[in-house]
C-alpha cells in the first residue's frame, strides 16, 4: 500500500481528533508468544504499510510465568524511542488488570496511568481503557479520575471496555452532565463467531451516542484465519479456544462461507473475517496481532477488501 493510500483509508475515531488505520495492531503477544526483535519487526512493517494503531494494556502480559505485567508496553516504549515515532502512532493501553495496579479506584486509576506512562517512555496516552468494568465503583469516581489525567495532559481520549450498556450509559451521561472527559471508543469482544457479545444493546448505544467500536478477539482467538479445520490440531498458544469453534456446525457455516468468498476474491481467509467485521455498524478498526512478520499482510489486507453486499449478507447468514 502507498503512503497516499494509507491515509486515505484512515477512519476518525467518533468524536476524538484521532485518526487510526483500520486495523489495530493487538499488542498482547508482545513479550508472550513474540519476543522483543520479532515484536519490533512486527511493529516496523505495520507502521511501514501505513499502519499508526497500537492497542495494549499494563497487564500484558502477566500471565507468563516470571513476566510481571506491563512487559508489551515496555516494548512498545522501547520501539517508539528507538524509531523515533511517538507523533505518528496512536497508542491505547489499558487500566484495571495489572497485578500491582488492581482495579478502578481513582488512585489506582492514576497511579496506574504513570506506571504505564513510565513503561511506554511517553509523556501522554492516546487512547486509554477501563479495561474491565468494576460496578461497585461509582462512575463518578471513575470518569472523576479519568478526566484529571485528560486535563492534566497524560491523557488524550479515554474509552471503555468490557462493560454493560447500564454502566456505559450511566458514564455518558454523567460526563456529559458535569462536562468531564468523555468516553469516544468502546472495546467489545466481537467477531463473526461471537456477535452477541456485541450487537444488540452495546452496539444500538454505541450507534446512538458516537461511539467508536474497536473489537478484540477479532479473529477468534485464531479461528477465523481459516486454519482450524475439525479433525486438525494446531500448535498455538490459543488452539483450545479456537478447536471449539471448529467442532461446532456454526463455526463450520462460517468457514465454508469464508472459503468461498476469499476464493472468489483471491484473498486470505482472515482478511474476509476482517472486512466483514470492518463493515458493521459502528466499527472502526479491529484488533489483530501478528506473532510473526508471516501473519501480518492478511491482517493489513482488510484496509483494502470491500465486500459486496451480497457477500456480507452470506456471512451474516453462515454466523447467525
């Protein structure tokens, strides 16, 4: 893709001034199953394809033995610094799951925010998460802490994830009553083999209100790249999760429906899976992450699939 392309595919993320490739890089293999000279190559040849949209969290990635948490931000800092590129990049990360930062108290929520600051070797945060909702914490509270770090410059937009449409709504509506920092992005887990997980409720509130949806788990946790057939096995971090979808009639559906439109179109599989998830109301950008330099043109592809209608409707069908 030429850089004149690039930025023509980029997408304004709902009402912030950010403007984002429609793909995410998902930053949560990252110092797990990618080690930092794969993670920077990786980061390089997405940046490279016009890419500027990196998504991590301070947890990632603490359940590694030995690793503490804040092991992906620390290597994205560690690229930024290094290539120099820290205006061109937006980068997300998230507050709630690290082992020392527990929570969304509005001191940890603070506390947490420089801790990630430190590790991505940046003085602000482009996009920051609640990463999961915590219900017995007023919203008050919350959007209170969250908008000190906006006014206090570490923090650009901030966006939630993992919530109910009830606590969303309640957040929106006290920011916009107060006149705080307001949530511009909502992360769901959504893809075609898990869509009520997203549609219904969350997606009509985030239709209603502006919001910008950046889905994980975009390709199911590895079964919508098209290369867990039932009867297969596959070595991967995430094949457990993955074999399930393979064995269901559902799951089967989605595959055959994936096959025949990405011949159709001389495409990958995974780069089908993501356009029909670009297309839907309300989505900006997926996130996806690539483990090795091999898994990334499929990813990037989705910047320049267009699906008909008639195609999306097949594969709305096959996942229904």
């Amino acid at each position: 893709m030429s850089a004149s392309s690039a930025s023509a595919s980029l997408r304004k993320l709902g009402a912030s001034d950010l403007e984002v490739f429609p793909l995410a890089l998902g930053g949560n293999v990252f110092g797990w199953t990618a080690d930092e000279a794969t993670s920077f190559a990786v980061l390089d040849a997405y940046t490279a394809a016009g890419g500027n949209f990196v998504d991590t969290a301070d947890s990632y990635t603490a359940w590694i033995e030995g690793n503490k948490g804040g092991e992906s931000e620390t290597i994205i800092g560690r690229w930024v610094k290094a290539r120099g590129n820290r205006d061109d990049v937006v980068i997300a990360t998230k507050v709630s799951q690290h082992p020392e930062y527990q929570g969304l108290s509005a001191a940890n929520i603070k506390a947490a925010a420089d801790a990630s600051l430190r590790r991505l070797g940046t003085d602000h945060i482009d996009l920051y998460y609640t990463h999961f909702d915590q219900p017995e914490i007023p919203v008050e509270e919350i959007i209170g802490a969250l908008d000190e770090l906006v006014r206090a410059g570490k923090v650009r937009h901030i966006a939630a994830s993992n919530i109910t449409p009830e606590r969303l709504q309640e957040s929106l509506d006290f920011s916009d009553r107060e006149g705080l920092a307001r949530y511009v992005a909502l992360q769901p887990h959504y893809n075609l083999v898990s869509r009520d997980t997203y549609e219904g409720p969350l997606q009509d509130l985030a239709s209603r209100t502006g919001l910008a949806a950046v889905p994980y788990f975009a390709l199911a946790a590895g079964f919508l790249t098209g290369k867990y057939r039932p009867g297969t096995t596959v070595d991967s971090a995430r094949a457990g999760r993955a074999a399930q979808y393979a064995e269901s009639e559902r799951g089967q559906k989605v595959l055959a429906a994936l096959d025949e439109i990405a011949a159709a179109h001389e495409a990958p599989i995974p780069t089908v899976a993501l356009a029909w998830l670009a297309a839907q109301p309300t989505i900006t950008a997926p996130i996806a992450s690539a483990r090795t330099l091999e898994q990334l043109p499929p990813l990037l592809g989705v910047a320049d699939l267009n699906l008909t209608d008639e195609e999306l409707t097949k594969l709305t069908a096959a996942s229904a």
